[in-house]
C-alpha cells in the first residue's frame, strides 16, 4: 500500500509540476480542483445513475491520495519530500505555506466526503441519509453534515441511516482526527528542525 501511495503521489506531483511550468501555478491549481472538486459535485447533477458512482470514485481517490499525502508528509519519504521542497523548508514563511497546504487539504476532505454524501443518497432514493429539515440547495445540507462530521460536533439533525453510509462517516471521522493529529505532529517537527539548524549555524 506504502509503494501505491508513493508512485501515485509521485505521479500527480510530477504532473501539477509540469502543468505549473507550462501553464503557471495557478492555473496548476484550478486544474486540480476541477478535477478533484468540481467535477465530482458536477456529475451529481447529471441525471444518469452511473453518474453519481464516477463522482463517488472519483472522491474515494481524492481521499485515499489525500490520506497518503498526510501520512507520508508526517512519516517521512525522503525522494518524495525533495521533490515538492519538503525538505528545504528553512523559515516560518514555509511552515505558513505548510500550514496553508494542509488547510485546503482539509477543505478538500470535507468536500470529497459531502460528495460521497450526495452521491450515496442519490443511489438509496434518498434513504442513506435522514434529513430532518432539507434545504432548498440539494449540495449543502450533506456539504453541512460532512463539515460537522469532520469536525466531531454532531448536532444530530442529519443521521446516517444505511450501513454503507455509517461507515463512510465512521471513516469521514477517523480522517479528521488523524489529519489534525498528524498535522500538528508535522508542525511540531519542522518547527524543531528550524531551530536545531538556527543552533548549528
């Protein structure tokens, strides 16, 4: 599973590299949430069944490479970490940048697990889900459930009813705990890296 994530990781890496050269930076990064944000939400709205499965898929992998990404920025791979500059970071504007990363990462969960959500009550007929009160935005109310979810506040006024969808919020909950855990582990360590090098200089 380690060799998957990495040649994954490496692959992605290798390519937002190569678009952020050619097409700039920006640009890099409105093409990795459209494919990984947007078009997942978007073929939720396309009336065919298959439709919302791709869109589950699709966020299924975002996770798995987000959950990776997380694991390997805290448990160390070196070559991975040399090539997006992990290693180099040498002062506080990079943690921020660090800090800032790891934010949209985070975001980029919350929104993958409300795309799963969507997708699963739209496969159940609307019975993965109990929504006491259903907003006139289709999207929100398990966009809204997901961020409380990750969170771990759990008002309870939407419930997981279906075995399926209890386990991608038990998964949804283990996702958030970890990713803070592991980022402030990641924190921590690179803050204890900068000073040992301040000493040594």
């Amino acid at each position: 599973m380690l060799k998957t994530w990495v040649s994954i990781l490496n692959f992605l890496s290798r390519l937002e590299f190569s678009i952020a050269d050619k097409l700039g930076e920006i640009v890099a990064i409105l093409i990795h949430f459209s494919i990984f944000w947007l078009l997942p939400i978007g073929l939720l709205f396309v009336p065919f069944k298959a439709f919302p499965i791709l869109s589950i898929i699709i966020a299924i992998f975002y996770i798995y490479v987000l959950a990776g990404d997380i694991f390997l920025s805290v448990f160390g791979h070196e070559k991975l970490e040399k090539r997006r500059g992990m290693i180099d970071i040498t002062n506080v504007h990079e943690i921020r940048e660090e800090i800032i990363g790891a934010l949209v990462k985070y975001l980029g969960g919350i929104i993958s697990f409300a795309t799963i959500f969507n997708g699963l009550q739209q496969l159940t007929g609307g019975k993965a889900f109990l929504i006491s009160n259903i907003s006139s935005l289709p999207y929100f109310d398990l966009f809204y459930f997901s961020l409380v979810t990750i969170t771990t506040v759990g008002y309870g006024d939407i419930e997981p009813v279906l075995a399926v969808s209890k386990t991608f919020v038990m998964f949804e909950i283990l996702f958030g705990l970890g990713f803070v855990l592991l980022l402030f582990t990641m924190l921590i360590s690179l803050y204890i890296d900068i000073q040992k090098k301040k000493k040594y200089e």
